[in-house]
C-alpha cells in the first residue's frame, strides 16, 4: 500500500514536471495491539530511544515505516489515545486513566469528542467488529458521563443568561445560586425556569444561596 502511494505521488509529480524530494513522502504507522519480539526481529525493526518512545520499532529506512507496539507503550498522557487502541487490560487502564483526567482537561476534551464522533459513525453499521464492540463497551463509562457533564454545562449556561436577563448583571451572590438550581429534580427545575421573572433577586437569594 505505501509504494502503490509512492507511485502515485511519482506519476503526480512526473505529470507537473516538478521533483519529488524523499522528505516529502509519506510514512507508514502500523498500530498493533501488541508485537512479539521474534516479529519485530523479522523485520528488522529497531527501537530509537534517543528519539522516541519504548514501544515504537523503526524497520530499516527503505521501507519508511514503524511499527507501534500498543502494549509497551508507557502509560503517560501521550500514549493514551493509542493505548484506546489497544486491547484488554492496556485499553482498560487507558479508559480508566482518561475518565479520571479533569473535566477542564483539554486532552480529555478532545479524546472524547473524537469518541463521540467514532461512536456515531461505527453504530451506523450493520455488523461492528469484535474491536468495534469492546471499545464501546470499555467507554461507555466515559461517554455516558461527559455527555452529563456536557448537558449540564449547556443548563448553566442558560440559567446564566436567564438571570443576567432577569437581573441586569451575574454578581457573585446569584452566581452561587446556580449550583443549588442545578440540583433541583428535574419537575421543579423546569417550574422554577417558567416562573423566574415572578421571582425578585432577594427571594431567589433566600431560597437558593444557603
């Protein structure tokens, strides 16, 4: 597959009359969940410590190519979505590992809209793969909770804009309402929304900012 792309990158550049300089081409990635020692000698693939992480062997320069062992990786934030990649226990840990990152984490952020976006496309298929179904399985924790988060964030910043509108401006005292008003049931939460401009500023204080 990556020489039929060299031959295409040749021809392109034969057809523009333009050269086509080694640095230019591209390199192949092969992610394997794990690999045996005696593979990665048969290929004559060799680690690259002083430039990259245990786990990722380089076969000779010819072939342009690496291959990333998944399981020995090192568990760090920078291997983690490939170690969603792996199986069994190495996936299990890098699923607990990414659920515990803070909310605010910007790494955590964007694993999982990627999840979500991966989730949507695979479930629109008839038949998932056994890979397909484990990975689901493993995140579903992960999902299920950041789209809570995600619903919640989106109530705050209604509730937000509702009592700026209601109030002119959000000081600290009606900040400090939102996280009662967040955990009111659901029935009462949406009555109190209904009829919040009946509501001034001192008793909307009384209620909810103890």
């Amino acid at each position: 597959k990556l020489f039929s792309i060299y031959g295409d990158f040749q021809r392109k550049a034969k057809r523009e009359n333009t050269s086509l300089a080694e640095t230019n081409l591209p390199f192949l990635w092969v992610l394997a969940p794990s690999a045996s020692t005696g593979l990665i000698e048969s290929f004559g693939a060799k680690l690259d410590l002083d430039n990259w992480l245990p786990g990722v062997f380089f076969l000779p320069d010819a072939f342009k190519t690496a291959i990333v062992a998944i399981n020995q990786l090192p568990v760090t934030n920078e291997t983690l979505l490939c170690r969603l990649l792996g199986r069994d226990k190495v996936q299990q840990e890098a699923v607990k590992q990414l659920v515990a990152l803070a909310p605010e984490n910007p790494l955590r952020h964007n694993i999982l809209e990627l999840v979500f976006n991966w989730r949507v496309s695979v479930q629109t298929q008839e038949i998932l793969t056994e890979d397909d179904q484990e990975l689901i399985m493993n995140l579903t924790a992960a999902y299920q909770e950041a789209r809570a988060e995600a619903v919640q964030e989106g109530q705050r910043l209604v509730l937000e804009n509702l009592l700026r509108v209601r109030f002119g401006n959000l000081d600290n005292e009606l900040s400090r309402t939102i996280d009662n008003l967040l955990n009111l049931p659901t029935d009462e939460y949406s009555r109190l929304l209904l009829h919040l401009n009946n509501l001034s500023r001192e008793e909307l204080l009384a209620r909810f900012n103890n």
